[in-house]
C-alpha cells in the first residue's frame, strides 16, 4: 500500500537583506538561510514540501526575492509561500509563480495559504481582511470531505508578551469565527512571533515556528532577543500529515557552522 503520510517543512521569518551582506540584528541570515536550506535537502526525503510563511525578505527588495527564489530552485523540494508584514506584496507575486499557489491538495488533505497582509498598522500587525476571510470560507466549504491545515504568517493567539500581542493577527475574532462551523480543520501553522508555541483551538492544534534569522524572547514587554544559546539557532518545524487526520510535528534546530 502506498504511503500516505504528507511530509512538509515549515521554514519562516527568513529576513533576507536586499544586499546579501548586509546583517539583521547582527546576524548573517543569508548565511543562516543557506545552511538550512542545505541541511534539509540532506535530511529529508524529496517528496517533502516546502513551506515558507512569511517575513521572507526583510525589505521588500527584488534582489532579495530574486536570490531566494534561486535557492528554493535547487532544493529538490517542492515549494509555496505565503506574505508575511515585511514582505512587498507585488514583488512577492511578481517573482513566485508556483510559490504564489493558495490551495494544495495532497492525499486527502487540503493545505489553505493564507495572505495576513492587509491593513497594515505600520508597527507589524497585519488582518486578513473580508477578501481573504472569503476565500478561506470558500476554500474550506469546497473541502469539506478533506482534513485542512491552514496557514498563515500572523499568530492568531496570544504569546503572552506586550509587545508582540500588540502586533498578532488583528482580526482573530473573525478568523476563529469563519473556522468555527467546521469540523475538518486538523490544524494551523504561523509564523511572525520568532518562537516556538504549540496551543489547541477546539481540539486543533495551532503552532508557530522560531525563525531562520533571529529568536525572540518569550513572554516579554517590549522586544527582547533570545539569549538561551541552545533557543538561538535557526529552527524548523516538521509536520507529517497522516491518513486520518493526524498531525506529527516538531521543531528542529541547525547547528550553524562559521563562515
Ligand atoms: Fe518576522
């Protein structure tokens, strides 16, 4: 019997500078970047799919997407991504293509991309907005008979820090109301808070994934780097979709090496 086991892998928050030495909050990310992507096309099977949730670039530049689109090329994965509040929208979509796809449907399940980019407050925050909640109805109306995971850069529940609730999904309430009649979500991915969290929403799990760039510290007022060595480096999630609608996931971190 064929293995029905989804593998994907959730890499986030990339940061990448438009120039490529340039470093952000003093760290090397396209280094950073490199090594992940490099660990992972030797880890993990090639059927695996990537997923890259947002923050992708720092400033929006071109050459940054150019750059990053050339690595994603080699991996022998494929890939998709979704905005996140430092992402250029239009840049983004203009040099995707197959990365811009909004719905995946793998084996029974129904993986939905989410764009939490709208109404931007300037400071990080970010909605999704009634075109989006639409869509998401609409997409998840249309897979009734599939198991969903849904995602999206901005956390829809609190870390209980500050500066970062100040800055979650704006319009959350919406979202869990446009979810709530439905029974077939199997769970949720973010990325945006640079920190491990794994919640449940209704007996779905809801997680976020630590950055490749640089970790923030949990559970703080105003915006503190990690200083826990080992909650440092550059992390991953893997997710396993099983058949009947379970979810196996874990973060992974990589052990840089000096350039
Ligand atoms: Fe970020």
């Amino acid at each position: 019997m064929a293995n029905q086991t989804i593998r994907l892998v959730q890499v986030t928050d990339c940061h990448l500078q438009n120039d490529p030495t340039q470093l952000y909050r003093h760290h090397d990310v396209e280094s950073q970047l490199d090594q992940m992507l490099a660990h992972l096309s030797t880890e993990l099977p090639a059927e695996t799919l990537l997923l890259l949730t947002g923050d992708n670039v720092h400033h929006g530049g071109v050459d940054a997407y150019k750059r990053l689109v050339e690595k994603i090329d080699v991996v022998p994965f494929d890939a998709v991504w979704i905005p996140g509040n430092h992402d250029d929208l239009a840049i983004m979509r203009a040099c995707g293509g197959a990365l811009n796809r909004k719905v995946i449907l793998l084996k029974g399940w129904c993986l939905i991309l989410l764009d939490s980019t709208s109404e931007p407050d300037g400071k990080g925050s970010g909605s999704l907005g009634s075109k989006e909640l639409e869509f998401l109805q609409q997409a998840l109306q249309q897979n009734v008979d599939k198991h969903c995971l849904i995602v999206l850069h901005h956390n829809p529940l609190s870390v209980e820090s500050g500066w970062q609730d100040s800055i979650m999904l704006a319009d959350a309430e919406q979202f869990w109301q446009t979810l709530a009649p439905f029974d077939h979500i199997r769970g949720l991915i973010c990325g945006h808070v640079h920190q491990e969290w794994h919640w449940q929403w209704n007996g779905v799990d809801v997680m976020s994934c630590p950055s490749s760039s640089v970790q923030f510290k949990k559970r703080c007022d105003d915006m503190t780097l990690e200083d826990d060595p080992e909650l440092q480096a550059p992390a991953y999630r893997l997710l396993e979709l099983l058949e009947y609608g379970d979810i196996s996931s874990q973060v992974k971190r990589v052990n840089l090496v000096d350039n």
